[in-house]
C-alpha cells in the first residue's frame, strides 16, 4: 500500500505543477537600507514559513495563480502585512520600520559587519544553530562555515574542543558575546568548555573572516566569531531538550521565559548539563551551565542584564596519542615503545589501548574550572537616527589542573633534599595542582548616528582590565621534605589594561555605491611580577599603541547581486607565554597582518525545472592575508633558555572561498562550500636539540607552508524533506592533509580526510498544553572514518635524528538521539 501511494503521489506531481508561480523579494531596514537576515516571512493561508537569507532574500515556490497575504516580521521592527495578487512570477521589495524592542543589542550592531562594509563574513542563523545542537560545543556547530577545521581531545565534540578558520587557531580569533570580549586576556584563547550548551540560549553567530571590523578585545588575526544571546521572546514558554549517544553522553536542559510583560519586562533562563565518557580512553567530561537575561524595553531605552556560568571537570586528554596507535602497526608501536624505553604499566597502558589510548592514568588528572560572566547593556534612543549603547561587564574565573608527577626533582618545587637513614632523595611522586584565579571586567560604548538609508556612523569603544593570579601547590608528596599541604611552590600576578576607541561609517555615494571606513586605536598596557613555574623570578611591563584602519566598498550589481572589496590593518601583542619565557631583550615583537578581500554574493533565480522554480545564493571571494613578523614555534631556545615563539619576518595567507546553496523548491536544498588556500612563510630556520653535542641544529627553509594550513576545505549538505515535518540530511566535510610544524616535511602531517554524518529531525505540531515535539538523530561519522584532526611534532639528535608525531584521533562511528518538547 505504501509503495502504491508513493507511486501515485509521483504520477500527480505534475500535475500539481501546473500553473504554479514564484513569489521571491527581500527585506530591509527602512532606515538604513541594510538587509535583515533572519527575518520571518510567513505566507498566510497555506502557514508556509520562512527564514530570510543572509541578504535578505526570500522566495516561495509553486504557488498557484491567487491572492496571497505576506507578514513579514523581525524583533526590534514593526511587523508589516503585504497582499499580493499573484498572476505571474512577483518579486517585492519590503521595508520594516523600527520599534522599541531592538532586534539587537545596539553594542553587537556597532561591532558586525553588514553588506556595506565590503568584509566577508557568514551568519549563522538560529534555525541553523538549533538543526545543529545535539550538545556538541560551539565550533562544532560552525562547522559548515567556509575554511573551518574542528577537532576534540576527547574526540567526541564534548569537552575540550577546539577551532580553526583559515589556518588560524583560537588564539587569532577574536570572540565577543553580545559585543563583550571572551577571549582570555593573557593567552588569548577562549576555552568553549566553560560555556557548555551555550548554543542554547544564542540568538545567532557572525563570523567574519580576516581582519573584519572594529571589536573589543584580542585582535581578530584570522577570523572573528560574534555572538549574540538570544532576543526576547513576546510569548511565555518552556521548553526542554534531551541527547543521548555513543560514550554514554547526556545532554539534559531546561529553558523558559515569561515572554513580554505588559508589553515592557521579559526573563529568560536555561539550566544544562552535559556529561560523556569521550571516545579518548578515560576523557570523561561533566559540564554544567546556566544563563538568565531580564529586560526593560521602553519606547526609547532598553536595559538589559544577563548572566551566564559554566562550570566544568573533565579528564586530560592533552598528552595526545602516538603516531605508531593512530596510523602506524604493530611493529610501529615496538619501535616507539624500544626507543622511549617505555616499561611496566605504561608499556601495557599502551599495548592494549590502541587508538583510543591516554598517556594519563592516574584517577584524578582532570581538569577543573568555573567562569561567571555578568553583563548589564543599556540603549537609549535620543532622537530618530541616534543612539546610545553601553555595557559594563564583570567575569570571574577560577580553577585548576590537577598532575600526578612519578619521581619529579624536589627541587623543582623549591624543596630540600630528604634524607632516609643513608640515602639521599633528591625525586619523589608528587601530585601538584596549578591554579588560574581571575578577574576582568571593564566597560563598552557605541554611539550610533544612522539620519537616513545613506549614511551609518558609529564612534565606539571599550575600557577592559583583567587581574590574573597564578599559583601551584604541593598537594601530596610520597616523600613531603619540608613541605606542607597546598604550599605554593610559584606564584605570580598579571595586570592587563585594554583601551580602544574608533569610528566608523558607512556612506552611499549612490542607490548602488557605498564606502566604508573605519579607524581604531588600541592601547594596552600589561605587567606581571612573582616567579614562574620554573621557580624564576619574572617581572615585565610593556605597552603598546596600534593604529588599526579600515576601509570597504560595495556596488549593487541588482537588489539581489553585490560586489565588495576591503583592506584592513591588524596588530597584535604577544601571548602570556610569549613574556614569561623571555626577557626584555629576547621579548619578541608584535605582529602585523595586512588584510585584502574582495567577493561577490548574491541570488540568482535559476529557471524552472519540472514547473519548479530554482533559486540559488552564491558567494565567492578572494582574500590577500600578509603578516608582519608573525611569532611561530622555532624550537630555538632564547637568552633564559625556553624554547619559545619567534618573529618571522614575511608569511602570507592567500585564497579563494565559494560557497551556496541550491533551492529545489520546497523538496530539498544542497549548501556547499570550497576553501582553496596558500599558506606560505618565508625564511623560516629549524632548530633541533642534538643531545650527543648538546648543542642545537638548523635548518633553513626559504620557503614553505605555514603548520595546521589545510589547501582544501569543503563542506556539502544536503537536506530532503522526507514527508511533512521529516527532514533528513547528510553533510560531508573534507580536509586535505595538514603539516605539524613549518618546515613542510612529508614525515610530520596530518593525512587529508573526509567525514560524514547523517542528520534526522522530527517535528510534530500539537494545539493543546504541548505546543510540538521533536525527535532527532545525528550519526557522526557514517562511514567510520579513522582519522585525526589535530596533532604536535617534536624532533631531536640522539645517534640519529628521531621524530615522533602526536595526534588526536576523532571518534569512529557514532550516534545522539535527541527528544525536545516545547509547552
């Protein structure tokens, strides 16, 4: 009988087909002439709904000849009702006014890019990220995102994750949460794991690749990712989703909301946890997190608090897996085991793990942290075209990472040697924890200036400081010489002072020609006094001033078709490390990128196939990246002998992404995007310890690739509505093979890979207390691919030159299920 009507259905297809037209258009701000993406078009009669593209556009497909009522609404703006009298293929231009309620925070408008900046950038959208969330962090759910490479230590996508965007890793993007800096003040990294499920209270995710435009916080040197918590919700409700997969993972949260208050309060909050064992041996993570916002929305100003934590431990997975487990055999693993002289437990530990292996054994070598983040905006509208936005913000992180250490020196920790009867320990089994205690907190600011569609202006800016404490203590000792429980054994401080002002705008020069223009200051000062954990004293203090300019322009080919291009200038400071392990003499410098883009995007109506009408968004764009003594690991050791990052002078990033998506009506739609990239360094000298002469070896390369640069990236999804409210889609990611170092030698890569998963989710519609339910499946991995996303390499001298590669190997095939209800 089923096969029957699936049978019949395709016989009276075209029959369906006839006389059927497309109603496409695109929505706008009345005031600026900016596109809103993401806005919502709802086709009244059939309850057809729709999410406004990147650009605006959106269309309808197979309408029959007939009125039709369109309602177009976006927060912040004034819903708007349309009628349409359909005869013939229609495209409408529509416009929505402004309200009270801003459809952003006025801070995260003032730090994004639009399609008058003439910068290339993707926004992910809230459907997108929802589709996407099975529990997974953060970058795994921008995955699909042009030149973006993701990789676990647990393997899993839980816990410790990380991201790369055009070659460049988290210490080079720069990450903001409702315009307020994430980034780590001292590293520059952001550690997603502290914001487990976060996904679930954000509204939408920008990501600008190259320098991009003016934000708070560390220098975007690759890419700059732009979130924005979710937008008030004009309804009460409450919902809750649920995961579980492979490795005994849990996903569990709540969400709800009083929706609009007498048309002036709301309150939104979730509660979440997320446990999984990792597919990495003993890479357990437990995470738990929550998020509150409560609003005030006036006719002219809006106040605003939110508030969102993370706590979380996981198990160390840092160490990595040897080569000779992940893609080498049993011969491979002898040779490893022969040369390193691995013996007793961790020779065992070895033997039988196998790819998922952990050098960490001990019970509690985790990892454990808790970051508070408290942030209160305030928007007030002085007059039509004016206004001013402000935020002060206040996180506090504090946590540690707890070590065992076999037979470590006790002079390390600053101890005595311990005398026992005739013999002398100079080692004992120590188990040590290293603390990070922080405070940052400071304030940002936009004055935003927008009379009419031609010109935007904003004068912005932020003041941000960050106290950091650093200690480690002593908490057991098989042998405690004169130590006493939780002695710090080093300790020091870090102060950081942040600054920035700029100005922008934006100008039409025609109905088709804007420019762009935009310039920062940036002022840092950074101290730190104490000793290291070396036992070394360590005091520096340094500042720096940086011009950063930027410039754009844009010509509308048509409504729908835009040509941009840009050129922007970034500098950078150092990373904590960069200091600590050197003095004011081998301090190295900060680096500079010089940054050209230019693209085209746009929508393209595609004809009719079998009486359907076909549409596509295409983008493509070229980029220019050219550093100015970027800082890579050398292996050189500097005047107090750490091996540490030094400048080189000329390295460059060059490329071309494409990316789009296929509408085949309402049946089906295929995204894909391609990364093609040179990523070279010039210059570059190897050193390697020679442990016969105790000296160290060079190399020099004249030219090579810049480490963990892939030349391909793609990714390709294609999504079918199966039958109404069943949708199933497979997505399939390629990255070509990566080198682990820069000297580009075939002995030291990461091998190319191709993954794919498959997606399923489920929505059912109800009209009483449970408003809709909804089932999912994501298997990761389909075809069971071994492989690695992420690794280290390190050479030496010893009778020969040895090198041994690292690697963290991704989970083989794996599943999460998922129930979400929504009242």
């Amino acid at each position: 009988m089923k096969n029957f009507l699936f049978a019949l259905a395709v016989c009276l297809l075209p029959l369906q087909l006839l006389a059927q037209f497309k109603l496409s258009g695109r929505v706008t701000d009345a005031a600026t002439g900016n596109a809103l993406a993401g806005s919502t078009v709802t086709l009244e009669g059939n309850n057809t709904r729709i999410t406004a593209a990147q650009n605006g556009a959106f269309g309808f497909t197979n309408l029959a000849a007939g009125n039709y009522t369109l309602k177009v609404s976006f927060l912040g703006f004034e819903q708007k009702t349309v009628s349409i009298n359909l005869q013939q293929d229609k495209y409408v231009q529509i416009q929505l006014l402004q309200k009270a309620v801003q459809a952003k925070e006025v801070t995260v408008q003032a730090t994004r890019a639009n399609e008058k900046t003439g910068t290339t950038f993707t926004n992910v959208t809230n459907e997108q990220i929802a589709e996407r969330n099975f529990g997974q962090d953060m970058p795994y759910l921008l995955e699909q995102v042009p030149s973006v490479v993701v990789n676990s230590d647990a393997g899993t996508g839980v816990g410790y994750t990380g991201i790369r965007i055009r070659g460049s890793d988290i210490t080079r993007i720069n990450v903001t949460v409702n315009g307020i800096p994430i980034n780590d003040s001292e590293s520059h990294g952001t550690f997603f794991v502290n914001m487990p499920d976060f996904a679930s209270s954000v509204e939408d995710i920008q990501v600008q690749r190259g320098v991009g435009t003016s934000t708070n916080g560390a220098a975007a040197f690759g890419a700059s990712i732009n979130i924005q918590t979710q937008q008030v919700r004009r309804e009460a409700y409450a919902e809750t989703d649920n995961s579980y997969g492979s490795f005994d993972t849990w996903k569990n949260n709540v969400r709800f909301g009083t929706g609009l208050i007498n048309g002036k309060f709301a309150f939104d909050g979730r509660l979440s946890r997320i446990k999984s064992d990792g597919y990495i041996d003993r890479a357990f993570s437990d995470l738990k997190s929550l998020y509150f916002s409560g609003g005030y929305y006036g006719d002219k100003t809006t106040v605003k608090f939110v508030t969102f934590s993370g706590k979380e431990q996981t198990y160390q997975a840092w160490y990595g897996t040897p080569e000779a487990l992940v893609y080498g055999n049993e011969e491979d693993l002898q040779d490893y085991i022969d040369r390193n002289w691995i013996e007793g437990a961790d020779k065992e530990n070895l033997l039988r793990s196998g790819r998922t292996y952990n050098y960490y054994t001990y019970d509690n070598e985790t990892d454990n942290y808790q970051q508070d983040h408290y942030q209160l905006h305030l928007a007030h509208d002085f007059m039509p075209g004016l206004t001013l936005s402000g935020a002060l913000h206040y996180t506090y992180g504090r946590g540690y990472y707890e070590q065992f250490k076999p037979e470590d020196d006790l002079a390390d920790y600053g101890l005595p040697n311990v005398e026992i009867g005739d013999e002398t320990r100079t080692t004992s089994d120590i188990i040590r924890r290293r603390w990070l205690d922080n405070d940052f907190y400071g304030a940002t600011y936009a004055l935003q200036y927008n009379p009419n569609s031609r010109l935007n202006a904003t004068l912005g800016g932020a003041w941000n400081r960050y106290d950091g404490r650093h200690y480690g203590e002593v908490i057991w000792a098989r042998y405690a010489s004169t130590s006493n429980i939780r002695d710090r054994y080093y300790e020091n401080d870090a102060d950081k002072t942040d600054f920035n002002i700029f100005a922008k705008a934006t100008y039409g020069l025609t109905d088709k020609l804007s420019v762009f223009g935009d310039m920062q200051v940036r002022k840092i000062n950074y101290t730190f006094t104490g000793y290291d954990n070396d036992l070394e004293s360590i005091e520096q203090d340094v500042d720096y001033t940086f011009l950063n300019p930027k410039a754009g322009i844009a010509y509308n080919l048509t409504p729908q078709q835009q040509l941009y291009a840009s050129y922007a200038i970034g500098n950078r400071e150092p990373v904590r490390d960069d200091f600590t392990e050197s003095t004011p003499n081998s301090r190295p410098k900060h680096e500079t990128l010089q940054n050209v883009e230019a693209g085209y995007r746009g929508t393209i109506g595609l004809g009719e196939l079998a009486g359907k009408a076909l549409g596509a968004t295409i983008e493509a764009n070229v980029y220019y990246m050219n550093y100015k003594n970027q800082l890579v690991v050398t292996g050189q050791i500097n005047d107090v002998g750490a091996y540490t990052r030094k400048n080189i002078d000329k390295s460059s990033r060059q490329g071309v992404e494409l990316s789009g998506a296929l509408n085949l009506g309402s049946i089906a739609k295929l995204s894909s995007n391609l990364a093609y990239s040179q990523n070279k360094i010039s210059n570059f000298s190897e050193f390697i310890d020679d442990y016969d002469t105790g000296e160290q070896v060079q190399n020099n390369y004249k030219e090579s690739t810049i480490a963990f640069s892939p030349a391909f990236v793609s990714s390709n999804q294609l999504e079918v509505e199966v039958l109404k409210g069943l949708k199933a889609a497979f997505i399939y990611k390629t990255v070509s093979k990566q080198y682990l170092d820069n000297t580009q030698n075939e002995s030291r890569i990461i091998p190319a890979y191709q993954v794919g998963d498959l997606r399923f989710r489920y929505n059912i519609g109800f009209k009483n207390l449970l408003k809709e339910l909804e089932l999912g499946l994501l298997v990761n991995n389909v075809f069971n691919e071994k492989y690695a996303a992420n690794g280290y390499t390190y050479s030496y001298i010893y009778g020969s030159q040895v090198t041994e590669n690292f690697y963290y190997p991704q989970a083989t095939r794996n599943f999460l299920l998922s129930v979400g209800l929504k009242f």
